[in-house]
C-alpha cells in the first residue's frame, strides 16, 4: 500500500509521530487509496517557520507574476481534469460527473485569480488638501491557516488558497482526512506551476490536533475554516481570544419552496438535485421542501417515483445517481435522524434504510429517503443531517411558506419556484439567506460570485468572486503630501455655517 507524505519546507516529508491513518473507498471498505500522515504541533512548528520565509520570498514578488503561476495551475488541473475526478470519487464518492464539476470549480477559480493579479484594485481619492494625495492599496497578511471539509475536496481548498495566494500569503493547508489525496493532487500540482515551495506546506491529519493547532499558533495571523457549525464555534472562540482574521462557512438546512403556481416538472428536476445529489452532503443541499398545498399530493406523488427509480451505487460505474456516505459516522448520523423523524411522528415515504444489494454491502450506502408531514420546528426540520434526506413541510401561503424558510439557525441557501415575479422579489427581498435561487435548485453557486450564508453559517465574510479578496489582504491607506507646509486634515478649518 502506498505511504503518502506531508509537504514541509520544500519536501515531502514523514511526520514527526511516525503514525499514519488509512484512507479508504467509501464505495468499498476494502479499497484502501493509502496511508496518510497523523501529523503534530511537531509538524506544524517547522510548516510555520518555512511558510514564514515563503511569505518573505511571495510578498515581495509582483501580484500579475503571482496570477501567472495560479494560471498555470488551471492549466495543469485543465490538462489533468479526468485523472483527477476519478481520485476524487474514489476517496470521496459522489459520482464523477460531479467530481469533475469539483474540478472544474478549482480551474474556473485559477484563471479568476490570475486575471485579479492585475487588479487587487485600491482607490485613489480626493485629499481635503490641496496639493495632498491619498490613496488605499492592499498589502498580504501573512500565513494562512485553510482548514478544508470533506465535500468539494478540490473546489473548496482552491477557493481559499487561490485568492490567499494572489493576495501575497503563504499557505499551511489542513485537509479533511477523508479526502487526502486530492489534497495531494493539488500541492503537487502548485509545485509544477512553479509556485516557490515554501509558498505552500500540507498537514495531514486529526482536526482535534493538527486543525486545533494551526488555529491556536500565533504566528498564523488568518484563518479561513469550512466546516460544521460546532467546529466552527471552536474555531471562532479560539480566533477571537486571540485577535486573528477569520472566515468561517459552515452548516445549512437549506429548503426550496415550490408554489402552487409553479412549473412543477422544472421544481422536480430541482428537488432530485439538489436533495440527493453528492448523497446531501453538500452545504447547499436540498435538506426541506416547502410545499403549497394546492400541489401537495401530486408534487409529493410525482417527486416519489422519481426517487425511488435513483440508482445507488460506486460513482466511478455508469449510470451511478446517488454515491455512498463517507464513513461509517456519517451513516450513523444518517440512522439516528430516521429514528429521531420517526419519533416525531413524520411520515416516512421513501428510503429509511442502508442500500441493499450485494454490490452496496462494502459500502457506506443510504438509500434516498423522504419524511412528510414534518413539523416546522421539529428537529428533523432544524437540524443539518448531510445525507440523502429530504423532510416535506406544508404551507398555505407564500408568506407561511418564507416563514419556515427563515425560522432555522442557518442561513446558506434557498430556493423558489413560481411564476409571479412579484413574489419571486419578494423572495429575494425577504429570504435570510446568503444565496436565493428562484427556479433554480439550492445548490449551483459560480465560481465569480460571492459565496456564503448568514446567520449561524458564517461570521459575515463571503467566498469567491470579488469579495473574497478582501478577506486575505489587509487596506492600507496611503497619504502624501507635497504642499510643504503643515496642513492639518479633519478639517479642522472647516467654514460651515452654524446656523
Ligand atoms: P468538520 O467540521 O468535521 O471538519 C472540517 C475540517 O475541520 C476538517 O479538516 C477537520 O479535520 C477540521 N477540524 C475538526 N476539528 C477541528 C478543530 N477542533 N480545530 C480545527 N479544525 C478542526 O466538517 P466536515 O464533516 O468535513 O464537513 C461537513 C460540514 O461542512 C457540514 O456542516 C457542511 O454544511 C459544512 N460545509 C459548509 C460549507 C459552506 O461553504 N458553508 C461548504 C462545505 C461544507
């Protein structure tokens, strides 16, 4: 079996425990991919001490000439696009028409980042003075610790380290320890674009103690964490006491709303992706249909025999719907939220059991389930499951049906579907979410635009498009004066009449 490595200060290196862990097919428990390091606060103080010079060499070398290196990634992601979905799927499961979306989101971010190397625009604004300019411009931060989750191995560690990079930072990158090899993948792939080496180091290893390391090191001044919202809440704590940047993305319960004047193929189409799709692992999916009740029964009728036909199943294999959990607790959380809907009194409708068959046995399979008659408020409308379960909710109104999209702790994504454009803007008015879609599923952001969510999903920062590049470089604001005399400024000399 293959032994993989940390990349640390320029090399591939063992880690300093000596211990590793197995990463494993969740298709199949016996496929094991390799062994992966278990790395240390040991690990994490040499990644720092060569990230800080990496930082040295990176800032001082011209944003356009930092894009370059990050169009050239793209490039090289381009050129390696398929082998790389199959790795992906093969450690992460979903199927591969998506993990080469994952792929394709990490290409789009390079060459979004490259183009920004010749922008990472300031402002140049009047003085108060005469003969007196004065300016805002970017500078790097420093060492950015990027803590990475499971569900989009490739898009997710490239919408923080690309922006990160252009920016001027050096990188300390902790992936989930379900998906180290892509991780993999993608260092090597830094390394051939010709980024200088000790621009980027790799920690393998437990969130408990290489994660939880990196957020209490002092020298990393920026953290950029996806995760569930209770790691999140650890991380902020820690991030908070001790003064550093932070953007979190966490948890959603994301719901779409169908109306009774909708076009009810379209919002089927949706459901089925956006609740099943990546097996509901995503933190957009699809977790609660809000259903008008006009077209309660036939929507529910119509949206059951499509889920029931899904195919389960290796998302490596043609034909392949809905691929496997990712571990053995994912598929644990899954159960107890059956029993827990189940005690609640919902109407359990379809799915509710692990996939059965022989090709499913050695795999983390769940087949697609759907509750109805969820109560708002119950905690199978509340809570995040991330699996393949989808809990229908009925309302009489749109307004009701706004209601319930806003009454739980999250706010990622949602969706509407109807034909009434004045209550599509109602929507967008009046929804607390990051994203709204209308016809359109929960999931399905673009690379260009902002990403992410309020209320207990983030902490106000946005992923992507312009915005992120805010996060991961600090305004500096520049004043030169070249009158020769002392000029004071606030306009201390202000002539406005007071009265
Ligand atoms: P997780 O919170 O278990 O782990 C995320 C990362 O944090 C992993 O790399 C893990 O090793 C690390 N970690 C764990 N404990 C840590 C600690 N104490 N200190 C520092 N790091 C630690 O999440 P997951 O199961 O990998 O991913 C699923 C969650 O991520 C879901 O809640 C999902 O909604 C969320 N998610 C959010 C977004 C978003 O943009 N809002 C995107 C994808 C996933």
């Amino acid at each position: 079996m293959k032994t993989f490595r940390n990349f640390v200060a320029g090399e591939w290196v063992a880690p300093a425990s000596g211990e590793y862990f197995d990463n494993v097919n969740p298709a199949d428990r016996n496929d094991t991919i390799g062994r992966f390091p278990l790395s240390n606060s040991e690990d994490l103080e040499r990644a720092v001490v060569s990230a800080q010079r990496g930082f040295e060499l990176w800032k001082r070398t011209p944003a356009p000439e930092r894009g370059d290196v990050l169009r050239h990634v793209g490039d090289i992601m381009t050129r390696r696009k398929e082998e790389l979905a199959d790795l992906m799927t093969r450690e992460m499961g979903k199927p591969l028409t998506e993990t080469r979306g994952d792929v394709q989101e990490g290409i789009d971010t390079a060459y979004y980042a490259a183009s920004e190397g010749r922008r990472l625009f300031g402002k140049t604004v009047p003085s108060e003075m005469r003969n007196k300019w004065a300016m805002s411009y970017r500078r790097p931060i420093g060492v950015a610790g990027i803590i990475t989750p499971f569900n989009f191995p490739m898009a997710i560690p490239t919408w923080k380290m690309f922006p990160a990079l252009v920016c001027g930072n050096s990188c300390i990158f902790k992936p989930a320890e379900d998906v180290p090899h892509t991780a993999t993948a993608l260092v090597e792939i830094f390394l051939e674009a010709g980024l200088p080496p000790e621009v980027i180091q790799l920690l393998h290893g437990a969130g408990e103690v290489v994660g939880k390391a990196i957020v209490e090191h002092p020298s990393i001044p920026l953290i950029s964490f996806t995760g569930s919202t209770e790691t999140g809440s650890q991380v902020g704590a820690t991030c908070g006491r001790m003064h550093k940047r932070l953007s979190l993305e966490m948890g959603g319960k994301n719901a779409q709303i169908v109306l009774d004047d909708a076009d009810l193929d379209l919002a089927i189409e949706g459901v089925l992706w956006g609740a099943f799709g990546t097996t509901g692992q995503r933190c957009t999916a699809t977790s609660r249909l809000i259903l008008q009740s006009r077209i309660h029964d036939q929507f529910l009728g119509m949206l059951l025999d499509r889920a029931r036909a899904m195919k389960l199943g290796d998302g490596r294999k043609k034909g392949t719907d809905v691929g496997p959990l990712i571990n053995e607790a994912a598929l644990r959380k899954v159960e107890n939220y059956i029993d827990i809907g189940q005690a609640e009194g919902a109407d359990l409708l379809c799915g509710g059991r692990r996939g059965q068959g022989r090709d499913l046995e050695a795999g983390y399979f769940y087949e697609p389930t759907i509750f109805a008659r969820v109560e708002a408020g119950s905690r199978l409308e509340q809570e995040e499951i991330f699996g393949p379960v989808l809990s229908v909710v009925r309302v009489q109104t749109a307004a009701e049906a706004f209601a319930v999209n806003n009454g739980v702790k999250y706010g990622l994504s949602s969706s509407v579907y109807t034909r009434d454009v004045q209550v599509a803007f109602q929507a967008l008015q009046d929804l607390d979410n990051g994203i709204t879609y209308i016809n359109a599923p929960t999931i399905g952001a673009e690379a260009h635009l902002p990403f992410g969510g309020v209320k207990q999903t983030g902490n106000g920062h946005r992923e992507g498009g312009w915005e992120v590049y805010e996060f991961y470089s600090e305004t500096k604001v520049g004043y030169v004066d070249f009158s020769g005399t002392l000029q004071r400024a606030q306009i201390d000399n202000y002539q406005g009449s007071a009265d």
